[in-house]
C-alpha cells in the first residue's frame, strides 16, 4: 500500500500522545505526522521533538468524519491516544475500517472494543485493514506472555497450557487524566445501562461466539501458600484477560476450548507483603464506588475533580522514570515455561508510550501474515511485536 505516510498520530498534544511522539520521533526515517483539533498546540509539540524527525502537522476533529476520512486516506496507520474511545474514537475506527487503514489504540474500555467489533470486523476484513485495540499496559504484557507461553509449547511439541496465571509484581507507576476519565466514563455509563453492567463482568465479552464456554470468576484477595504470594485484584485484570481470550478465539482456540487465564496483583507472602494487598484491595474497590456514588452526589464529584489527574495531566518524567513493573506469566497445571515481561518504566506512560509506538511501527512495516479485522495485538502482530519491544528496551524472556 502506497500512502504519503507510514504513521500518523491522532491525538500529539495530549499527556500520552506527547509521549508517544517522543517515541515516534526516536524511531528516525519515518515518513509520518502528527495530528489534532488545533494546530498552534500540535506546533508546541512538534517543536519539542529531537532535530530532524520533522512530522507533518494535520488538522482533524474525532467527530468531523469527513476530516477523518481526509486524514486516514493518506497514511498506511493510525496510531490514536484520544481518550476516552467510547466517547471520541468511533468515527476514526469506522474510518479505518472503510479505508483500508491499518489502526492501533490504548483503550481498556471492553464494551466500547465490543461495538467496534460488532460494527467493523466484517468491513475491516474486507478493506484489508488490521484493527488492533488495547496496545497499552492493557493489554500488551498479558496478551503477548500468554501467546508467548503457548507458542513456546507449541515449538516444543507441547499441548497448550489449559489454565494460565499473569502475576504482575513489583509495579510502581500513575495515572493521567484522560485514564481517569476513561474509568469514569465506563462506571458512568455501567451505572444506567443493564446490557453494559452484564458485559463487563463477562469475562467472553470480546469472543466471536460464547457457546459452551464456562464463567469463571476474576482473582481477588488471596494467599497462595504454594507460590509464596498474596494476590489483590488487578484492576486492568478485567480487559486483559477479555483481550487474552480473543487471541484464542481468533486463533480457532489454539490455546484449547477450556483454556482460562486469570490475573492478579502479587505480593510476597509476609505481613508487609498481607498488608499491601489488603490496602491494593480496599483501593481498587473503593475508587468505582466512589465513582459511581459522585455521579449522583455532586459534593462527592467535586472531591474527586479536586484529587484526580484532570485531561492533559499525568505523573511528572521523575515518577515516570522511577516507576517499573513485572509480569510473570505460567501454567498451574504443568512444568511449562514461565513467561517473564519486565519495563523499568511508568506501566501506564512510559512503558505504554514505548509499547503503542512500537505496534504502530510494526503495523507500518512489519511483514505480518495475520489476517485484517479487528484484532488483538498478539494475534495481529505476535513474534514482530515481541521483537519491536525487545528492540525498544522492554524485557521479555522465556524460562
Ligand atoms: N492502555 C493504557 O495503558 C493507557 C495508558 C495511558 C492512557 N490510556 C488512554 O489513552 C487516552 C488518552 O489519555 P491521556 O491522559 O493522554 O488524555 P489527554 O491528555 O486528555 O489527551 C486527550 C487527547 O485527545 C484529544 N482530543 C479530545 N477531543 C478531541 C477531538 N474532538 N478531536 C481531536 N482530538 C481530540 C486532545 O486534544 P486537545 O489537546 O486539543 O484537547 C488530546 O490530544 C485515554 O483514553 C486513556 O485511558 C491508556
């Protein structure tokens, strides 16, 4: 596909657009561009980017299609950090979809990926288009380990490995505004939408089709004696095991039709370790019902507005370089391999920046022999995106 550039990037003057310039910028020889609703902003970006990278600047707004289709027509990808996608992101999808546009994202927001499923899988198959949400911390580390665990079964002459765990431990990092609205948005719309409070405790809300498949239930608060942790919910835990679920399905459930993958926050088994997840528990309860409650108690609202990241906010470049994260993913059930993904990087934004540019880049000249539609980043871009992020600094290692 000849197209004036290879990517563009809807969204540069953003807190994460910004960084994933930055990103973009250090990949050199790109033909691309960065893009938005208001140029003097996308020109303050452009000229904090090193000498030399020099993107185009273009103009278009996330609810003006027709600018979206001008934009979508003259790049091979679009990579997009305007957030959040259930509220601004559907016309580009659509756009891509229809053009033959390849298109990766960060969303974590599982019932907006099932509209655009629904809406565009079909169109994206025929226009050759590889649609491929969640390229962020959610839900790059999980999907990627898990294709990663079952593709080394499989080079070992292995049967999969039927029921998986991703612990991330040790992980330090923030969050911005526009993530802060992403989760109020979902607990906003979930408060007044039955359909929507059903699919997002479904943990098959993103397979083709769900006949015969089992619930399960996502893993809480928990000692594990056997593997020396203490568990807390994971809040991305809720799209990446979701997104993970996908791979298999697009994959004609290579992983096996009884396959399950739970994740979960892990801390050493000791009273510090206890006492860290019974906090990392209470938390990651209490900020939803928070949310929840301040959409009908405006005082409450407020509180939060105060307290929380507003939109072009996030943790300053120290906090970013100090923050770090582990997963290790493995079989419960076997002798398998234990599948290591590691950044010393912010997980949200400097990991994430690192992870959406690389996907973007690998969209864009990669040879991929995955099939278009909407996708998953493991099955769209598997061993290529493993190599990209390796190249990029990340550690993924197989034991
Ligand atoms: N998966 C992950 O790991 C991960 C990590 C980080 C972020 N995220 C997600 O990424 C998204 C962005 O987060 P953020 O904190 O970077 O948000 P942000 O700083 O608020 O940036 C939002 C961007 O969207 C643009 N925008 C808003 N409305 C627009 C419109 N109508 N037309 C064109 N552009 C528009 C803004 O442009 P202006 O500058 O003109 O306002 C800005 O560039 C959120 O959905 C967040 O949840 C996910």
């Amino acid at each position: 596909m000849s197209r004036e550039f290879d990517i563009v990037l809807f969204g540069a003057t953003g807190f994460t657009g910004q960084l994933v310039a930055q990103q973009l910028a250090a990949m050199g020889g790109l033909h691309w561009a960065i893009a938005g609703r208001n140029r003097d902003k996308l020109t303050a970006v452009a000229a904090e980017l090193p000498t030399g990278s020099a993107p185009a600047i273009e103009l278009a707004d996330a609810h003006d299609r027709a600018s979206l289709d001008a934009l979508v027509a003259r790049t091979r990808v679009v990579v997009s950090t305007v957030g959040p996608y259930a509220q601004h992101g559907s016309d580009l999808v659509a756009a891509c979809a229809a053009a033959g546009t390849h298109y990766c994202d960060l969303t974590g927001e599982a019932h907006w990926v099932r509209a655009m499923i629904d809406a565009h899988h079909a169109s994206a198959q025929q226009s050759g288009a590889r649609i491929v949400h969640c390229c962020g911390f959610d839900s790059i580390p999980g999907d990627l380990s898990v294709w990663l665990l079952q593709h080394e079964l499989q080079q070992r002459g292995r049967s999969p490995a039927l029921h998986v765990r991703g612990y991330y431990h040790d992980l330090r990092g923030g969050v911005s505004g526009g993530t802060v609205a992403s989760m109020r948005g979902i607990v906003q719309a979930a408060t007044t939408d039955k359909g929507l409070r059903r699919l997002l405790v479904d943990p098959y809300a993103l397979v083709p089709t769900r006949a015969g498949k089992a619930r399960q239930h996502e893993l809480g608060f928990a000692i594990h004696r056997g593997e020396s942790v203490v568990t807390a919910p994971f809040v991305m835990a809720g799209i990446n095991t979701r997104v993970v679920y996908r791979s298999n399905a697009l994959a004609d459930d290579a992983y096996g039709r009884e396959f399950t993958y739970h994740e979960a926050l892990a801390f050493p088994l000791n009273p510090r370790g206890i006492a860290d997840a019974v906090a990392m528990t209470a938390g990651v309860t209490a900020l939803p019902a928070a949310m929840a409650a301040a959409t009908k108690l405006p005082p409450l609202a407020k509180m939060l507005d105060n307290k929380l990241p507003k939109a072009g906010e996030g943790p300053s470049e120290r906090a970013r370089t100090r923050g770090h994260y582990t997963l290790k993913v493995r079989s419960v059930d076997s002798d398998a391999p234990t599948v290591t993904f590691h950044d010393d990087a912010d997980p949200g934004y400097g990991s994430t920046s690192k992870m959406l540019a690389s996907a973007a880049a690998c969209l864009a000249f990669d040879a991929l022999d995955s099939k278009p539609g909407v996708l998953t980043p493991a099955v769209a871009m598997g061993q290529a995106l493993v190599d990209r992020l390796r190249n990029a600094g990340l550690t993924i290692t197989v034991e």
